[in-house]
C-alpha cells in the first residue's frame, strides 16, 4: 500500500551523529539496534535527485532502508525540511517525499520517507532484496 506519515515533528530529539552507524557485517543489515527497517550498505550508490524549494540537486546514497536513507550530500539542509526526492536504482525512478531527520555532519543527512506509492516501495523494497542477494554471493 501507500506509505503516508503525519507531518514531523520539530526535530528537537536530534543529536549530531545519531546516525553515525557501525561498520556492518558484509552480510547483514545495518543496524545499531533491531529495527523495523533495517539499514543496507550498498555497493554501489544509487543516485538521487531532490528538490526543496527552488533548489534541485543530485546526490548519492549508499545506505538505505524502506524507510529512509543517508544521502551523501554537499548542499546544506535542516533537519525538518520536507524535500521531494527520486530514487534512480539502475533504470528506475522511485518518487517519494522525505522528511530530513538529522544532518550529523556536513556531507550526510539521514531522510525518512513519509510519502511512497506502493508501487514505488515495492520497486524500492525488490531492489534492496536482490542487492543483498548480489553482495552476500560476492563474498561466497
């Protein structure tokens, strides 16, 4: 189905490096704690345009969930900041609305999808399956 989220909250519950991760396990999920969508380090990054405002860019990402992700990122953004974002894994293009959770350094900034078509997360959520599937026979 469609992934719909209330609008954020003011992001006050955020620290700087909250999304610092631990180094993984070359065939497991990243993550610090269980969650309910676990993180994936990719082996390669995927592309991602956004655009907030009058601004566009595209920057990568190399750990994404079916939640969220790490855009590596030189452009300043605040956390809170609703941006509209398109995944391009291979030759898809996956639309969804993001919220900016943190920006623990100047190069990364963690973003939440509060907005995804079904179609899109289950573009996104056969992606992650099959790049799992690449890296674990990789390291077979």
């Amino acid at each position: 189905g469609q992934i719909e989220r209330p609008p954020p909250r003011t992001p006050q519950h955020l620290v700087a490096g909250q999304a610092d991760l631990p180094s993984p396990k070359d065939d497991q999920p990243m993550h610090k704690v269980l969650r309910r969508y676990p993180r994936y380090r990719l082996m390669e990054p995927i592309p991602v345009m956004w655009r907030q405002g009058r601004r566009t860019a595209i920057d990568r990402a190399r750990i994404v969930s079916l939640r969220g992700l790490l855009l590596d990122t030189l452009h300043s953004l605040t956390p809170g900041e609703n941006i509209e974002i398109v995944l391009m894994p291979r030759k898809m293009k996956l639309r969804a609305t993001a919220t900016v959770r943190s920006v623990p350094h100047k190069a990364v900034a963690g973003l939440e999808f509060i907005r995804m078509d079904g179609a899109a997360a289950d573009s996104l959520k056969s992606f992650l399956a099959e790049a799992l599937r690449q890296k674990q026979a990789r390291l077979a």
